[in-house]
C-alpha cells in the first residue's frame, strides 16, 4: 500500500491510499496519520479511490486516531470508496462516526461550511 498526503485549502490534509490496506501494510497508514495527527486541528480527508481492500487491522487505525482528532477539534472523513470498501465501512460501524463523501472534492467542498 502506498499513503502521500496533498495539502488543500481550508487547512485540510488529504490522505491518497492505493493498494491494499492489511496487517502488513497498516504500518504505511499508522505513520501517515501520526504525522498528520501532529497538527494542532486535524483535518484529514482520506482518499479511499484507489485503495483496493481494506481488512480490520487497517480499519482499526482509523478508529484509534479518532479520540486524538476529536480531541483537538478536527475531522477524519472518507472518499471515493468503491462498493466493496462502502459496505465494509457501513458493516463495521464507522459509517455512523466518519463521513463519507463520494469524491474527494465533495469532502474538502464540505469542510468549507
């Protein structure tokens, strides 16, 4: 799995994942958002378009940087999800935790409000 981060307006970080997020790639991802997790507000966009399977372990890092992001007043929301990774997010619950977002644009188009 790959994980880069492009800065967009409104102070928000996107978050671009491509491949396959498991247990031997979640590493990428713990590390992408912990540098991320340093700012005083995060405000993160995580670009799931390319990302091809996601399994629990993956997920799990998403769900431990929820309480650090919340803590500082920032948001963690998703984008671009195929159906596969649409009804993993829904099944596991995070649906109702994280937005999700068809594009990316329509994330960073929200942030803005």
């Amino acid at each position: 799995m790959e994980a880069t981060v492009t800065e967009h307006r409104c102070d928000v970080a996107v978050l671009h994942l491509r491949g396959e997020l498991d247990a031997d790639t979640s590493v990428k991802l713990r590390a992408a958002l912990d540098k991320l997790l340093e700012r005083p507000v995060p405000r993160i966009v995580v670009d799931l378009t390319e990302l091809k399977f996601c399994d629990s372990v993956g997920l799990s890092a998403f769900i431990t940087s929820k309480q650090v992001i919340a803590d500082r007043g920032g948001w963690l929301s998703f984008a671009g999800a195929n159906p596969f990774l649409v009804r993993l997010l829904e099944t596991v619950g995070l649906s109702r935790y994280f937005a999700i977002f068809p594009e990316v644009d329509d994330a960073i188009a929200a942030a803005q409000l």
